[in-house]
C-alpha cells in the first residue's frame, strides 16, 4: 500500500469510527425515549448509499462528504408529522429529553475513550521509561541541573512510570504554573529535587514540542558499536559487513557508541561513508553507502544493520505497563477526564491569547497523525482514536449554535425562561454559529496547510 492511500485508509478509519459512535449516541438515547429516527447518516450532501431497516423503517445511509454525519428525526419544525405520531416527534419532548438526546453524542465519544482506554490499560504496553539524557546546552532543563541517565520519579509530587506520565503531567503544570519539580533518582540511587522552568513552553503561545523546547532529552544507554542482525540485501550486507564486527571508524571519525553510528548514517543518505571494523582482532575497511529513506518529513540513511545487544538497550528503555480491570477502568476515567479538562483549558487560553491558534489541527494534520501512528502499531493508533474522541466531544460541548453545546444552550435558556426561544432567535444564533464554525475550520485549513510548507 503506498504511503497516500496507507495514511487516508488510517484517517477514514479513524472518522468512521468517531462519527458512527457519535450519532449512534444520539440514536439510541432518542429511539429508547420513543423518538422516531427518520435517517442515520454517515457523512454530508448527496446519499451515496442507503438502506431502511426496522420497524420505523429508519433510513441507514452513506453520504458524499464524510467529515461527519447527522441523525434526523420526526419534528414539526421540518416537516408534516401525521397526528398518531406526533407523540414522537422530538420537539414534542420534554426540554429533559431534549437536552439527553444532544448530549448522548458527546458522551457517546468520551465513553469510547474509556472502552480504549480500559482495554489498553488491561491489556498492557510497552511504554518508555522517564529517563532522561543529557539536556541541551542552555536550556531550562541544564539550568535545572538535570544528569544524563536520572530517572524521574515524580512531576510535581504526583508519581510517574512512564515518559508519557512524565510528558502529561510536565504539559498539565504549564497551564497554570511557572515551574514543577521533578524528583529524580541517579544511576548512583541518589534522589535529587529538579526544578524546571516553564517559562519556554509559554514564550511562544505553545507552539511546537514542549520536551524540545525545555531541553529535555530521552536516555540513550551507552551500547557498543558491535553488529548484530543485517537485513539481506541492504547496503550494509552488500558491502560486506558481517555480525560481530565492531565500527572503530566512520570517516576517519572514532566511534565509541552505538548512537554515533546511527547519527553518522542517518545524516549521510546517499553518501560514500569509509568505515573501519575490527574483526577477529584485525582492522578492515569497507565502503557503505546509505540507502535514503524518508521519516518524519525529513531525508535520512539507513544501511540495514541492527546493533548487538539490541536486548539489552530495549529492557533498559522500556517497561511493560498493565493493570487489573477494576484498577485499569478507573485510570481510564481518571485520564479521559484529564484529557478533556485539559482540552477546554486550553480552548480557553487560545481565547485570551495565552495559547496561539496554530495549535489548531484539521484534517491533513489529523490524518498525518492517524498514519504515524498507525505504522508504530496498534497501541499508538488506539491511543490517538481515544485523544481524538476526546477532542471530538469537548468541541461538540463548546456553546457555539449549531453545535450540541449551542442546542444545550439554548435548552438551558428554555427552561430558565420557562418557554423555547423563538424561531428568530434561533436562526440567528445558528448563523453565528455557523459563522464561528468557518471561522474555526478556516484557522484548522491554513494550519494545515502551513504545516506542509514549512515541514
């Protein structure tokens, strides 16, 4: 499959199964309160495909548009409803109904984190252990005196096991903090406080990979440069290498570390690389040239050659992560819940200013994602379907019309004042509405397409 149709077939997977969850949470709460669904649609415009099943011979269809769908059901405001079925018609329902009704999609999403969430946390990872390598040179984290091989223990009192604990907890800090202590452990087992200014996260709205800018770097275990697997066929093999040889020179270069010849090949696509092995106790020269590949955007080498004692740096840089079910459904709710407050604080902050705007995704980014993810295995990919879920159904609660947070609304404005807004009131609010939402969808485009440009 070509890395197009790879990253789109990721993408549609991805939406189908979003927006199916999100209608049939409209259709199951309306259809068990007796409201009648005329239409399930999955996508905008023009049907496509469709189908009528059940004893209300609800129309199941596929439209040409697919970003997103809609759930139509008997109302007056649409058209005629015979009288033995007005009972069922959803502007016949109490203002409760209503507001259950709308907000099932939503909670249908945030649900489906859960499910993900509890399953994957069941199941168990592999994820990657906090330790920390040597920061960037005049970066908040050398400031904050932090060694290369410290493993981190705490982010601001609260434990961690993994990177990504240590990543969440660092990125949850920023949104109201200046600076968080870690607590870290040394090779040596001695325990030291690190704080860490935050102040770079902040400096530019955001943007970019927080680790990055506060210098932080992951632990690469010092491993010898000795051969272990090559790939049949590869540069490395075809030149000669064989397993158990020992990289000595690249270039002229010494080479002590494993990490200094993946960073030696990978910066050399295409280039006549003279490396000096010892093999048996003798010193032999071959001549390698890269294979060029494509990661993250950008052109690299790869001579198809794996390091010896690959085991060993895999233990020391993972761990496998799992919990019982009872143990796993609570931090899958504790981490859906996080994720959205997380979301709406961070909504709120574009609002003031304090969070640039080019932090919104749209479809190309999102898609971009789905396929990363995607080729780094099921885990990945199901953790991005739950974040996204996330995101999905904090936008569909904003109070925008046109939105199920801007029906609430509007439900919300009924019962205080006793009695529905009216028709007119109604229609300008969706206009505003829509005008947000274009508004909305404008910034996501030119992201998107801002991203492509610079990389």
């Amino acid at each position: 499959m070509s890395g197009f149709l790879y990253y789109l077939v990721a993408f549609a997977l991805i939406l189908g199964v979003l927006v199916i969850v999100h209608e049939y949470g409209h259709y199951i709460v309306a259809r068990s309160l007796g409201v009648k669904v005329l239409r399930f649609s999955v996508g905008f415009g023009r049907i496509v495909w469709s189908r009528r099943l059940g004893r209300d011979r609800t129309e199941w269809a596929i439209a040409l548009f697919p970003l997103g769908g809609y759930v139509k059901m008997l109302d007056e405001r649409e058209g005629p409803v015979a009288p033995e079925e007005l009972p069922r018609s959803f502007n016949r329902q109490s203002v409760w109904r209503r507001m259950a009704i709308v907000a099932a999609g939503p909670i249908a999403n945030l649900l489906l984190a859960i499910v993900v969430y509890w399953g994957l946390f069941s199941y168990g990872s592999e994820e990657l252990r906090p330790v920390l390598g040597t920061p960037v040179a005049a970066s908040a984290a050398a400031a904050a005196g932090i060694e290369n091989g410290e493993r981190v223990l705490k982010v601001g009192g609260e434990a961690v096991q993994t990177w990504q604990d240590m990543r969440w907890l660092l990125l949850r800090a920023a949104t109201d903090k200046d600076a968080v202590e870690f607590e870290v452990i040394n090779p040596r087992s001695e325990i030291a406080i690190r704080r860490l200014d935050l102040a770079a996260v902040k400096a530019q709205g955001w943007e970019g990979d927080a680790l990055e800018k506060l210098g932080i770097a992951f632990y690469r275990p010092r491993i010898a440069p000795v051969l272990g697997t090559l790939t049949a066929g590869s540069p490395a093999a075809d030149a000669g290498l064989r397993p158990d040889d020992e990289v000595v020179l690249i270039d002229g270069k010494p080479i002590a570390t494993w990490s200094e010849v993946v960073i030696a090949v990978r910066d050399s696509p295409g280039k006549r690389l003279e490396f000096v092995v010892l093999r048996r106790g003798e010193r032999q020269a071959v001549a390698i040239t890269p294979a060029t590949a494509r990661d993250k955007g950008q052109t690299i080498g790869r001579i198809g050659a794996g390091v010896k004692d690959a085991g060993r740096s895999r233990s020391e840089q993972l761990i496998t992560v799992r919990y019982g079910p009872a143990a796993a459904l609570g931090k899958a709710i504790a981490e859906t819940w996080d994720k959205s407050v997380f979301s709406l604080v961070m909504i709120g902050k574009m609002i003031t200013g304090e969070v640039s705007w080019r932090n919104i995704s749209g479809p190309v980014t999102i898609a971009d994602y789905a396929g990363q993810s995607a080729k780094l295995g099921i885990t990945y990919y199901l953790k991005f379907l739950a974040l996204v879920s996330i995101s999905l159904a904090v936008l569909n609660l904003l109070p925008i019309p046109i939105l199920d947070g801007g029906h609430l609304l509007y439900y919300v404005v009924e019962i205080v004042k006793r009695r529905p807004l009216s028709e007119r009131a109604m229609e300008i609010g969706q206009q505003i509405g829509l005008g947000l939402l274009c508004v909305l969808m404008a910034f996501a485009f030119y992201n998107d397409i801002n991203r492509l440009i610079s990389g």
